[in-house]
C-alpha cells in the first residue's frame, strides 16, 4: 500500500519541478535571440514607444534578485549596494531611450543584424554579451550601426537588454 502512494506522489514531484523549470526557462519579457530583440528594439522605436524598450530590458527584481549579486561591485572591496548601482544604471536607460526615441522614432528603420565586438563575460548563471551593435537600414536603403544598447544578458538561452546607452 505504501509503495503505491509513493508512486502517486512521483508524478506530482516531476510536475512541480517541470513547472518551476519552465517558469526559469522563459523568465519574463525575454527573447529566444538576439536578433528577435533587436526587431523587438527596433519595432519600438519605430513605434516611438519608450514603454515597450524599457520591457526589453532587465527590470528591477532582476537585477537585485540575480544580477546585481553576479557582479563584483557587489562584494568587497567595493561594496555597492543594489539601490546605488540599479538608480545609476535605470537612470542611464531613461535617458539613453529617451534620447533614441528621439533621434530615430518614428523613422521606419528596418532591422539588418545584432553584433558583439568585445567579449563575451560570464558570470554564475548567466552571460553578457557586450558591444552591441544593432545594424538597422533607414528607408531610403543606406545601412546604419547603431550604438545605443549596453549589454545583453543570455539567461537559459533567453535574452534580455541589461541597458541603453546614454
């Protein structure tokens, strides 16, 4: 009789870790490349819409809960807490996508391709892919390399923009 309610409760046991899996496996508002959040950015800023930029980016739980703790400045001997490092990174995203709004909403860009040129770093859980450069073609065909995006984080083979440049 035990063995059987044991072996009732191992289906529940793989459904609970599947759930919890698949919840780590699309964490919110990511994408499955980089080039999907590049026509992602770029949909947006055509669309002049700063909301939908700052939902492609890492929000606040995420960088306090696992990247902030990831990066050295949060350990000794720096020892910067969260709150100094997330308001000095957020407020360089309002103003970096306030001014690409500005410069290139509404212009009817077309996304090309999403590049790094510096090195990929990898930290406990995730990387960063850095020295984004998002080619986008302006409608009258000539090819632009925009450098208006920080990092990209890679977390469960997802993507998300850690920041805009300012």
């Amino acid at each position: 009789m035990k063995w059987r309610i044991a072996l009732g409760i191992i289906p529940l046991i793989v459904l609970i870790v599947s759930i919890g899996w698949q919840r780590k496996s699309a964490w919110e508002g990511s994408l499955t490349s980089p080039a999907a959040l590049g026509h992602a950015i770029v949909d947006a800023l055509n669309r002049g819409d700063i909301d939908a930029l700052h939902q492609l980016r890492v929000n606040q739980d995420e960088y306090y809960s696992w990247v902030w703790p990831a990066f050295p400045a949060s350990r000794p001997p720096y020892n910067f807490t969260p709150d100094f490092a997330w308001s000095n990174l957020n407020k360089k995203c309002v103003l970096g996508a306030s001014s690409w709004i500005e410069k290139y909403g509404s212009q009817n860009l077309a996304f090309v391709n999403m590049e790094f040129d510096r090195p990929t770093e990898t930290y406990n859980g995730f990387k960063l892919l850095r020295g984004t450069v998002l080619t986008v073609q302006k409608p009258d065909g000539r090819k632009v390399e925009l450098r208006i995006l920080g990092s990209i984080v890679k977390k469960y083979n997802r993507y998300k923009l850690l920041s805009y440049e300012d």
